[in-house]
C-alpha cells in the first residue's frame, strides 16, 4: 500500500511549484498612531473664466468664443496655465487646416475666373490687363495685400467688378472713317478736297 500512496502522490502535480521563489509578504497594516501619509499632489485651481489665449503673432483667441473648449477644460480639471499650453498645442495644427482650405478655395476661385463668361476664357489675359488697371488705380496698397493674403484678389466678382470699371475708365477709341474724296466732295461741293 506505501507503493500505491506513493505512486499517488508522484503522478499527482503540487498544488504550489516548490521551484518558484515565494513574494514576500506584504507590509503588515500600519498601527493606528503610526500611519505614513501617501504625498498628496494638490488640485490645480479651476477658474470660473480662462479669459483670452495668446497665440502670439497678434492672435488673440477669447475663450468665451470656445465653449466647447472652455467646457472640456473645466471637465478635466485644467487650471488656466494648463488651458493655454494644451490650446497652444493644438495652433499650429488649426493654421494647417485653415491655410490648406483657404488655398482650396482660392484655387476654385482661380478656376472659376479662368472659365467666367465675361472676362474669362481666350481673351482671359487681356482682360486682366484691363482689370489691374482699375485695380491699380483706385485700390491703396494696403487693400490690395489684405485681397492678396485672403486670395479675394482671384475672386471672380472682384475680378469682375474691376474688369468692368477698367473698361469704363479706358481710353475710347476714335472712329476712322474710310471715306476717299468722292464721299468728302458730296459732304463739300464747295471745297478743294481730294
């Protein structure tokens, strides 16, 4: 009978590897007067307003034109300082954003001018010298590079509008006659004409 115990007893794994090393044991509870306090780190303070954002450059975002923001902001527990620095995080991707849907648009606007009825088309070049001469005469150069840095300069409405006002403002064209001198003898029977 040892011989079946035993035979038990090698067939039959251990509840516990004996191989493995054994974890210490965990540190006891400490006593009630000898309690070590975990550091505790403390709570940024939440502001009612975030105010205004420097985004440098001269822009300044007004954080009560960003609810969205300023909610999240108070969700998360953030305090000013944190607003701005995680709100300047994120600048540099909305100028790419907002720089490539500008040039988007601006390259319809071309397309449109290109292909206009009235001003557009195979006379497209001569047209615009007739457009920058208005453009040119009646727009102050600080006009013209905000209608540059915004791309309304390729709108074709604007096009449009300087192109007739630089019609109206070229100089007219005399009319030549191709009468000869029999024509000018009917209108002068009285004269020597040729």
């Amino acid at each position: 009978m040892d011989e079946e115990v035993q035979k038990v007893e090698s067939e039959t794994p251990d509840l516990v590897d004996t191989n493995q090393e054994v974890p210490p044991p965990a540190d006891p509870a400490p006593e009630a007067g000898n309690q070590t306090q975990e550091k505790v780190e403390p709570q940024d303070e939440v502001p009612e307003e975030y105010g205004e954002f420097d985004a440098g450059e001269g822009a300044v975002f007004d954080t009560k034109q960003m609810p969205e923001f300023v909610a999240m902001a108070k969700e998360l527990r953030l305090s000013k300082e944190k607003a701005h620095k995680l709100f300047m995080s994120m600048v540099p991707a909305f100028r790419g954003r907002l720089e490539a849907s500008k040039n988007a648009i601006n390259e319809s606007w071309k397309q449109a001018s290109l292909t206009d009825q009235e001003f557009g088309g195979d006379n497209f070049k001569a047209n615009m010298t007739v457009a920058n001469t208005a453009f040119k005469k009646y727009v102050s150069p600080e006009l013209a590079g905000l209608m540059k840095r915004t791309g309304l300069s390729v709108h074709p409405d604007f096009i449009r509008m300087f192109y007739r006002i630089g019609k109206q403002i070229s100089q007219d064209t005399g009319v030549t006659g191709s009468g000869g001198a029999q024509v000018k003898r009917k209108l002068f029977p009285n004269s020597n004409l040729e």
